[in-house]
C-alpha cells in the first residue's frame, strides 16, 4: 500500500510541475506608439513600487528592493543611511551616467550625516526624490533623510521635520538663449514649465497669474520642453536653473534675477527628533569646521561669504523681492 501511494505523489508531483509550465512566460514590449489601457495587477503594482525605490550606493551598484526608514536606532541596526536626493540637478543632486553614482551638494551633506552616524560617510544609499514624492517617502519609510533641494517653510513643517538652514536660494527664470523674456513681468501669456509639488508651482502662479503653466515630474524634463518648443521658459530656484545653464551655455540663460527666498533644509520624517539631531550636528559641524564652504565652493564655484546663519523661519519669513 504504501509502494502506490508513493507513486500516486509521484505522479502527481510531476502533473503539477507540467501544469506550472515548463515555457517560459513571454513578455510583450510595449512600442512608443501603444497604450496600456488595462489596470495594473497586483504583481505590476509590486514591480512599479520595486522602481520607484531603487536606489543607486556610494559604490555606484543599482540596488532594489523596500526601503525602510525609521528611527535612529532602526538606521543603526541597519548600518546604512537611505537619503532621498535629486538625480536630475547637476549642482545638487545629479545621477552621472558615466559614473552610475549620485552627485552634488546634497549627497555630500547625506555623507556627511552617514559620517557622524557611523563613521563612515560612504554608509549611505541614495533613493531618487523627486519634487512630489519627498514628503511621501518620509511617511513611507522609503527614506531615512531628504537632501533634495527642499524649500523648509510652515505648510511643510506641519508634515515633517526641519532641519537647520543649508543653503539659500531664490527663484528666478530660465529661458532659450535668444528669448524677449527678462523677468515675469514679461510672461503674460506664456507657457512656463515647473514641477509638480514645488514651491516654485505656487510661486508662478502667484506672481504670474497670466502665464499658462504646465507641470513636469522633474526639472530635466520641463528644460527638454523648453528646448523642443513647448515651453517658452522654465522657472524654479535661480541655483537649480544655473546648473542648466552651466551645461547648455549656447542654449539658456537665467533671467530675472529672484523674486523670491528659498531656505534649504533636510526632511526628516515628523518626530524622528534623534534623527533630527544628528542631522543638524553633521550640518552645525560642517559649517564650524570650513567643510560646508569647501562644499559649496566645490559644486557651486564661488566663494561663500555669507553661510546662512538663522533658522530658517527667519529666512522665510523675510520679505521677498518683489518682481
């Protein structure tokens, strides 16, 4: 008896091995003109989420996978930061295809961070944070920190911790380099590119409630715009828009000079105050030390003769320029 219910399993093991399929699954490309219309599966949604976290190391090794932020203790246990940067900034945050590292002001303040925390400033993975998904991946978990050209003000600070002030920028305009367009006073009627989730969408719509406004997932892609014809300018922190510039010289240009103010400050998520500790030390430190004028002086080329010292409430709450 126990000789045929033994090949009874037998068998049917090997059915349900045929059954799984021994063909591989195919997988259909969609081409640049076809639309997927169907919604997405609860494997698809998984992929999507896989992406959206994939973060790139200091030894430049593509890493996926769920990210998890959480306290200080958590991050330690860890032994690794996960920092949310630009990858489309070149002065701040910009993922170099010739390298597959991250690069920039703000990546260097994440190592900076992962230096106090461990020791070590190499301890740090990079997630992509866009504009819109900053506060989101906080929430989430999917990062530990944010350094991604964020402006700190009340609205935000209602959602999540602030650090110190890092950096002081003010938006202004970029334009094709033979474009009429000298300040916002001249876009009365124009389509200006912006991101979505910026301050800078509510700043121009504001301070040019005329202009037409279309919205873009990431900076590069609203320059792209500008440079095929779609946009007639790109408006976003003057600091941001000079890295453009600085790549497309016979291009672009920055105009306007800035019609606003722009604290910079790292995200942590809300009430995660030993984090935030750590962060505003590794920021205190770079400034008392001279490393942040080296920092700066590094991606941005100038000599820094004013660190931004207050809070940056106080920054914020100053009044701006008017256009």
């Amino acid at each position: 008896m126990k000789k045929v219910l033994s090949t009874l399993v037998l068998l049917l093991s090997l059915t349900t091995l045929a059954a799984c399929g021994t063909e591989p699954a195919t997988t259909v490309q969609p081409t640049a003109t076809t639309a997927v219309m169907t919604e997405p599966t609860a494997t698809t949604a998984a992929m999507v989420e896989a992406t959206a976290t994939t973060a790139v190391t200091t030894a430049g090794t593509p890493t996926t996978g769920a990210m998890s932020g959480g306290t200080l203790a958590d991050i330690k246990a860890r032994g690794r930061l996960i920092a949310g940067v630009k990858y489309d900034v070149r002065i701040f945050g910009y993922l170099n295809p010739e390298t597959n590292k991250v690069e920039g002001f703000d990546v260097d303040l994440a190592k900076a961070v992962a230096e106090r925390i461990f020791g070590d400033p190499e301890k740090v993975d990079f997630v992509e944070a866009i504009s819109a998904n900053r506060i989101p991946y906080l929430d989430q978990g999917k990062a530990d920190v944010i350094f991604s050209t964020m402006t700190a003000n009340e609205d935000r600070a209602k959602q999540i911790e602030f650090s110190d002030t890092y950096y002081v920028a003010g938006q202004s305009l970029l334009v094709p380099i033979n474009s009429t367009i000298a300040s916002i006073k001249d876009l009365d009627g124009k389509t200006v590119g912006t991101v979505k989730g910026s301050t800078s969408e509510k700043n121009i719509a504001a301070k040019a409630p005329t202009a037409k406004i279309e919205l873009f997932d990431a900076y590069a892609a609203a320059v792209q715009a500008m440079d095929a014809g779609r946009v007639e300018a790109v408006t976003t922190d003057d600091i941001i828009l000079y890295g453009f510039q600085r790549n497309s010289p016979d291009k672009f240009k920055v105009v306007g000079g800035q019609f606003t103010q722009e604290p910079y400050a790292a995200g942590i998520k809300k009430g995660n105050t030993e984090l935030l500790a750590e962060v505003n030390g590794a920021l205190r430190d770079l400034k008392q030390s001279g490393k942040w004028a080296e920092i700066f002086k590094k991606w941005i080329g100038s000599d820094p003769t004013a660190v931004p010292p207050q809070e940056w409430r106080d920054v914020y709450l100053q009044p701006t320029a008017t256009p």
